[in-house]
C-alpha cells in the first residue's frame, strides 16, 4: 500500500512524500529439522536426542518466514535554476522479519522467539542530497552527500550452545550478580545459556557520512560549428572522494567470546583525490 503527495513550490523548487506499508507471507527460510531436543530432563546437546535417531543434521527450506514494515520518503528538488540545481531527499526505513533470507537459520529450530527483528540490510535513517552550482569562470561544482545511519549486527556467544551445528546462538540477557554474565552494550549477557534470550540483530554499526565533490571546467577547441557548439572540447576535473576524510567504520564484531567483541573489523576508503583530463571530439 502507497500514499504519495507531491507539491509544486515558488521558484522552481518542488517538494514530494510518499509512505509505502509492506507485508510478506511465506518468506523462505532453513531450519534444521533434526536438531537435538535439549530440555530440562536433557540439557547436555551432545548426549539429547533427536527427531530422527540419528547424529546428524537435516536442513530444509520452508516457506514459514514473515515480513513487514514501512517506508517513508520525503524529497526536494530545484533543476529550474540557471545557477544551481538541488535533489535532496530523506529516507526512514522500519521493517522486521523473522526471514532475512532463504539460507537463514533460527537460533533454535524449536523456538523461534526472539527471531523477529530488523532485518540484517535495514538502514533506519538515510539523507542524501546532490547539487551542481555553475561558478565564476564557467567552473562548475558538482557536490554528494551521502549520510544514513547503520545496520543491524547479530550478537552471539561464538559457541553452538544448543548443540545443533549451527554456531549462530544468542547469549541470555543476565543480571550483575551472575559471575558467568559480561558487561557489555547491551547489558550483562551470559554466553552459556541455551536458547539466549537476547533478540536477533540487537547491535547497531556506526553511522556513516560521506562527501564527494567535483570540480570541472570545459575549454572549447578550435572553431565553434553552426550550432554554436565547439568542435572540440577539452575538460579538466578534480575530484574528492570522501573529501572529509571521515572514518566510515563497518563489520561490528558481534561474537561475544571475541576480544575483538564490539569493534568494527573493516571501514570504507578514506579521502580520495583525483585528477582528470577529457578530449571530446
């Protein structure tokens, strides 16, 4: 379902909203059908039995996952403006799932609590804005902005708790009193806890920012042709990429037992510059 508004302002400049309501049934997704049945009565994984009698996995695709969420869009442009021109837009995503994608598997094939949450792509808030202004000297600048905030990470204890060959478990949500709890983020977790009670993709990556700039001018060549074009036409160009230099971190660490737990593992180029150089002819 889809609402859009769009509205014509003084000066060239117009303005435009859409809201968009999304629902998905029968989203594929795995689950391992012979996992161990650890309860009360059968807590060690390795010693559980399980449906089928034997020590071994079986996956299967089953269309049993759910969507839904919203996405709201609001943009402003200006490209009637002999010196400028402005596309700018802001972008607020809010889905969940309990299906990211047809190879995910749940923490546990038997529980699927904790499961629906913001899928693993999901960029909560995004702005981007584009502009080219025509400068003194026939220079002209070319200018992206790019900000959004970042993605979910999964946060899990590094260990297959459950048994089930799958090292995605979760760790339990704990107190301060618990020697086995660690302090983090999130609270204190305890990472020997089968069937952890903390949600799905409960971590955040850090936001990221980037700017671009490119600044051009063109040199006719020779003479001019009956359109009042040039025949030949040389540009030169400077470009910045990540021209604030700004530390774009990504990849957060989320395996609990890891020294590296709650650190980002990778991060997007630093500032960039180039030089360029066209013959048109």
């Amino acid at each position: 379902m889809r609402l859009e508004i769009e509205r014509q302002l003084p000066q060239g400049w117009k303005i435009s909203a859409s809201h968009s309501w999304t629902f998905g049934w029968n989203r594929l997704r795995s689950r391992n059908t012979n996992a161990p049945l650890v309860s009360a009565l059968n807590p060690d994984p390795r010693t559980a039995p399980r449906p089928f009698g034997v020590a071994e996995n079986i996956l299967q695709f089953e269309s049993s996952g759910n969507a839904k969420g919203r996405v709201l869009y609001i943009g402003v442009n200006q490209n009637s403006n002999k010196y400028f021109s402005v596309n700018a837009g802001y972008i607020n995503f809010d889905f969940r799932t309990d299906a990211d994608n047809a190879f995910t598997l749940p923490q546990s094939s038997y529980d699927f609590t904790g499961e629906w949450a913001r899928p693993i792509w999901q960029l909560r808030h995004r702005f981007f804005l584009s502009s080219t202004i025509n400068l003194p000297k026939k220079l002209r600048l070319s200018a992206s902005l790019n900000a959004a905030s970042g993605t979910p990470f999964n946060v899990t204890t590094g260990r297959d708790n459950n048994g089930d060959g799958n090292f995605n478990d979760r760790p339990g949500e704990s107190f301060s009193t618990d020697s086995q709890a660690v302090a983090t983020i999130f609270g204190f977790l305890n990472p020997n806890i089968v069937g952890g009670s903390l949600r799905r993709n409960a971590g955040t990556n850090p936001a990221t920012a980037t700017l671009d700039l490119n600044l051009s001018r063109v040199f006719i060549v020779g003479k001019r042709t009956k359109e009042g074009e040039g025949r030949y036409k040389l540009t030169f160009n400077i470009r910045a990429a990540n021209a604030l230099n700004r530390a774009n971190l990504l990849g957060t660490n989320g395996v609990l037992s890891s020294p590296l737990f709650g650190r980002a593992t990778t991060a997007n180029p630093a500032r960039r510059i180039e030089f360029g150089l066209r013959f048109n002819f």
